[in-house]
C-alpha cells in the first residue's frame, strides 16, 4: 500500500467552481406546466409546479 499524499481540492476551492443554475422565465415553465398536465405527465407536472414556485420567489427556505 503507498503512502503518497493524495491531493484534494479545498473546500472553497471546490465550492467556488460551482455556478448557480439560474432558473428559466415563469412564463416558460407555466407553458410546459401547462402541456404537462395536458398529457398526463403527474411527475413533469410535480417538478415544473415547484420549479414555478422557485421562479416566484413562493418557496420558504433557503432553495438553491
């Protein structure tokens, strides 16, 4: 078994490559909501319905 160091990014330095996901326009995400429900699609339906709420600002917490 070697015992070489293993080098790992820090924390910050992991941290700090990440982007924030910016979130698509409301009027966007009512529209597939909308063909969602339509087609009977119950978990594109669950996912678009909080992902509205997001682009809101309806949600309570601190939401990434």
């Amino acid at each position: 078994m070697s015992t070489a160091l293993v080098h790992r990014p820090t924390e910050y330095s992991a941290l700090s490559s990440q982007r924030a996901i910016q979130t698509p326009p409301a009027e966007w995400i009512a529209d597939r909501l909308l063909e969602a429900r339509a087609t009977r699609d119950r978990y594109g339906a669950r996912v678009l319905d909080c992902l509205l709420d997001r682009a809101l600002g309806l949600t309570e917490g601190d939401a990434p």
